[in-house]
C-alpha cells in the first residue's frame, strides 16, 4: 500500500484494471506440447506412448483420482501429457511447475493459490492455508498436474495426499515423473494405496520406431527401414528425444554434403555430432 501510494504522488499514471488480469496469465506456464530443440516441420503421432497417456488421464479425471506416469527422461511423458491436457478447460488445469529444483509445500500452496485465481489475500499459515484450498478446490473440477515430479520431496505428496482426502469432490491428480517419482510413492503405504493408475513409459520397440519416426518428420519419409533400425540401435535406443537430436543433425548433415536424401554418409555424419 505505501508503495502505491508513493507512485500516486510521483504522478505516474495508473495502471488500468485489466493490468492485474495480464500478470495472473503470465504466471500460467505455456501447457502446450514443445517439439525438443525446437524441430521445424515435426508432427503430432500417436504413439502407443500417446494413446496410453491420453486414456489414463482421461480415466483419472473421470474418476477424481492420482496417478502417475513415470518412465526414464526422454520418452515423451511430459509432451504426451501436454498434448492431451490441450482437449481440456484450460481455466481447469493446475499446471505444478516450478523454475528451482526440490520445491516444498510452501511453493505448492502458493501455486496452487495463484492457479486458481483466488480473490483474497494469501494466507500466513500453513493451516489457514490449506483450509482455503480445501474449500477452493471442490469448487470446479479441477485437474492438478504435476510435472518433473521426481523433484518432489516427500512431504510435497504428503501435501497433496492430505488435501486430496479433504476435498469433496475431489480434484484430479497426475504425477508425471521419473522412477524416483514412483518410489517414492511406492515407498509410503498411505500414498501408494491412494494411487488409481500406475502408468510406466518404456522405450519404443522396433515396430514403433518403423511406424512412428517415418510420420514425426518428412525427412524420414521413405528412408529404408535398415537405416532407421541402425540409427537406433547405435544411438538412440527407442527415445523420441534422442531421435529428435538426430532429425536435427541429419537436417545439417543435408546441407553440409547437399545431399536430398538421407543415406550412410549423412548418418554417420549426424550420428558423430550427437
């Protein structure tokens, strides 16, 4: 208040009413699905990764629950899960993300806080905290998503746990994570007795790498099924990530040799950079 007050008397204008909406909005993270390294000209496929994560997301929120999604870095867990959030109400999702490593329950309430818009100042205890949350969330059908979830100290699902059980109806919650995600879960009777789904991505077989790569780039569209099946082999070992990394040195690898196809010279070439 002093501080507004100060500005009022230094005769800078006023900042109109929409300004305070403006800052809310940038606070939200941008959910939608970004392609790894920014790959030009990549498509949406709907992998067996995709499709799976779609049903369980789906399932937990139709039946007001927590899941979890783990699996190793680099398998698409986050982007099939953003992909799938962008059907919902966006004004319905509590994206949980956080810029610095290992957050508390602190930073969960005061995000959760700022997600839902609430009109009213930001309580100054952790007990009249969480009252307004468990008067908030049943308000709308909300959906809570976790993201990087690994990064989650016990008492952080301990948090959500406690406010999911206070809550009716309740909001849904997915954790998306690696394996530390999922032990850690696993590892408190409470929590893993709550869990609906247990969700883990592994990497993608021979078979979805011939299907699924051709459709993620046309750089790969008609390249021969040994080539794709070398690539993956030496280097990327069923990651869509790592196969990104490769489109994108095959795409300068192109260049480099003015090459219009991809054959040996231009992956090895690529596959030397990654």
């Amino acid at each position: 208040m002093a501080t507004a007050s100060k500005r009022k008397h230094l005769g800078q204008r006023r900042q109109p009413a929409a300004t305070a909406e403006s800052e809310i909005s940038r606070r939200r993270p941008d959910l939608r699905p970004q392609h790894f390294l920014g790959l030009k000209d990549s498509t949406l496929v709907a992998t067996d990764t995709l499709l799976q994560i779609k049903d369980t997301v789906i399932d937990t929120v139709e039946s007001q629950a927590m899941s979890v999604i783990y699996g190793d870095p680099g398998l698409g867990k986050s982007f099939s899960t953003r992909a799938t959030i962008q059907e919902m109400n966006p004004d319905l999702i509590l994206p949980l993300d956080f810029a610095r490593s290992r957050p508390g329950p602190k930073d969960l309430r005061e995000e959760l806080f700022h997600q839902m818009r609430l009109n009213c100042k930001m309580p100054g205890t952790p007990t009249a905290f969480d009252k307004l949350l468990r008067e908030a969330l049943p308000r709308r059908p909300y959906v809570i998503v976790c993201d990087e979830a690994q990064q989650y100290r016990r008492e952080n699902f301990e948090f959500l746990r406690k406010l999911w059980d206070n809550c009716e109806p309740k909001p849904a919650i997915v954790f998306v994570g690696g394996r530390e995600a999922y032990e850690t879960l696993q590892s408190d009777p409470a929590l893993a007795s709550r869990i609906y789904i247990r969700l883990e991505i592994l990497a993608m077989t021979e078979g979805e790498i011939l299907k699924a790569v051709p459709d993620s780039h046309p750089v790969w569209r008609g390249v021969d099924e040994a080539l794709l099946k070398r690539i993956d082999t030496q280097y990327a070992l069923g990651s869509f990530r790592e196969w990104v990394k490769v489109t994108k040195h095959v795409l300068k690898g192109m260049e480099y040799f003015g090459a219009d196809q991809v054959d040996d010279r231009v992956v090895d070439w690529a596959l030397g950079r990654c």
